[in-house]
C-alpha cells in the first residue's frame, strides 16, 4: 500500500498485523511509524508497551523472546525491528511463523533504512511477499507544495511564489528536510509576517549545498561546458574561489561516503538519496583518485597559486574526464 493508503487505514481504525516500512525518505517512515502507534495504542501506553528491537545489533532469539512477552499494563503492544535486512530469510520466516497466526491485539512493524535497502536481497522479496508492504519515497512537489503553504498558514505567513519554488527544489521531496526549512521560516518571519526568495536563500543551510550539487551534477555527468558556466556564474554571484572549493571538496567526499554505505553527518543525511545517482557515475578507485586531486588542488590554493580559477577549472576537467571514461 501507499503511505497515503496507510494513513487512511490507521485512522479509520484499521490495522494489519505484520507491517513491512522501506524506501528513500527515513523520516517519513519514522512519522508513520509515530502515526501508528498513537492510533493504536491508548496515550497513557505508547512509552510502555511500544516496543523497539534492532536485528542488526541484537540476536534472533532476543526478538522472539520480547516477542512472546505479554504486557503489563493493556492489551495491545507494537513492536518495532528496525535493520530487518540483517536478518536471514530463514531468520525472518521463523518471527513471521511466532505472529501466526495474528494477534489483533499486537502489531509489528519492520523497517529497512534507506541507505541499507536492497530490493534484490532474498530477505527483500520474502517480506514483500508476507507482509503489508509500505514504500516511503519522495515526496511529490504537489504534495510538498501543500505543506508549505498550510504550515505557514497556520501562522497568517505569507510566502512569494519564487520562494515557494526555490524551496521545492532545495528539498527534492525530502520531507524531513523540507520540514526543518518550513520550522526555520516560520521562526524567522514570526506570526503574520512575510517569507521572499531571497530570506529562503539567506536562511537555508542548503542553499549553498544546492548550488554545489549543481556544479556536482554536471561534473560527475562530465560536462565540462556546464560544470564551467556553473562555476562563472557562482564566482560572479560573489562566491569566493577557496569557499567553491570546500563544497566542492566536501560534496565528493560525501560521495565517496555513500559509494561505500558509510552514514553521512546527522545534518547531511537526507542528501543520502540525492548522492546516490552521481556516486554510481563512479568506480570507488575513481573517487579515490577524486579525493587525491582535490588534496593537490587545496595544496595550490594554500601555497597562493593564481590565478585560484585556473586552479578550479583545471580540478573540474580532470573529474569530468574520469567520468566520461565511466561513461
């Protein structure tokens, strides 16, 4: 089912017993899982009989043990497992077999971050199979779109419509990150006030990751052309050639980072998603060799080599060139 599905159920009243959350977007499936708690169990229970286990740490027998436990206090009870993907299929089949047949005083909810999602995987496919099956992707701009503007309507906040883009672009239908930004606007612009594009430039944090992605993305794609009228129109926009640098330098190594499954920074995380289609672009040793260069090319920027753009010019042909071998 859809979130959308899912939401509508659970507010009606309805649960299924086994319920199985995946995708790119984290923090909505942490939301949803929230939602369903709340709905399910009495308020006065949600911190004593939701129950939250993690397959990638503990052991097998330690899930079906708690699993067995009946609760103290009410009734119901919701278990969470997050990393289920760590799990076996035959590790996975003998929780499912301990919930047949259902309880409807139980629900369990298992969760495969996005980073760690293979949809391939032998444990993939079986939990598709058997359990209600919830995929958390993008969020559509119509929908993020929606989102603003009820949040700022809440608090009489006016909000140009150029702002309103440049916002849905710097989420990319992050939800999580688009909530960080709306919560931010909000306290700048306080009840009654208005929001410009250039206050959502100003006050986001990934405004300046945005434009660096650009550059980035014409990069990794190898053209060279574009990745260079990017640069102009930065340098001409005011930025400074070391300050192009350092994001461009940070952007590659948090490439690298996904390339090889390592967690980005807690702030950067939602960009997890959008790196992945530039860190394909790439062999590992290529990002390596990346890493390389931009140690020579900090080198020369430190040692006061000038002209600094020649510096970035001839950093950005040398990646272009190892993407189109890619290619």
């Amino acid at each position: 089912m859809t979130p959308a599905e899912l939401n509508r159920e659970i507010e009606s009243g309805k649960f299924k017993p086994v319920y199985y959350f995946y995708g790119s977007e984290d923090y909505r499936m942490k939301e949803a899982e929230k939602k369903l708690v709340s709905c399910f169990l009495p308020k006065s229970l949600v911190s004593v009989n939701h129950i939250t286990l993690t397959a990638a740490k503990g052991k097998l027998q330690d899930i079906l043990n708690e699993l067995a436990v009946v609760p103290m206090l009410g009734e119901r009870q919701v278990f969470t497992i997050n990393d289920i993907q760590s799990l076996v299929p035959s590790e996975v089949e003998k929780i499912l077999s301990l919930l047949t047949p259902p309880d409807p005083n139980r629900v369990v909810i298992m969760i495969t971050p996005g980073a760690k999602y293979k949809k391939d995987a032998a444990s993939t496919k079986l939990l598709l199979k058997k359990t209600a099956e919830v995929e958390f992707g993008k969020v559509r701009s119509d929908v993020a779109e929606r989102k603003i503007i009820s949040s700022l309507a809440e608090h009489k906040i006016e909000i140009e419509r150029e702002a309103v883009r440049l916002l849905l672009e710097l989420s990319a239908g992050d939800m999580g990150g688009l909530t960080e930004e709306i919560n931010k606007l909000i306290n700048y612009a306080g009840d009654g006030g208005k929001i410009s594009r250039e206050d959502v430039a100003r006050l986001s944090a990934d405004y300046q990751a945005f434009k660096v992605f650009e550059l980035g993305d014409h990069v990794a794609a190898g053209d060279f052309d574009r990745a260079l009228a990017m640069l102009e129109n930065m340098l001409n926009g005011g930025e400074k050639e070391s300050g192009v640098f350092f994001w461009l330098s940070n952007h590659f190594q948090e490439l690298y980072f996904v390339k090889n499954e390592r967690p980005l920074p807690p702030f950067r995380k939602w960009m997890t998603g959008k790196y992945r289609q530039q860190a394909a672009r790439f062999e590992n040793g290529q990002l390596e060799d990346i890493i390389l260069l931009m140690s020579d090319a900090d080198r020369d920027l430190r040692g006061n080599i000038k002209p600094e753009k020649l510096v970035l010019e001839r950093l950005i042909l040398n990646i272009c060139r190892m993407a189109s071998k890619k290619a």
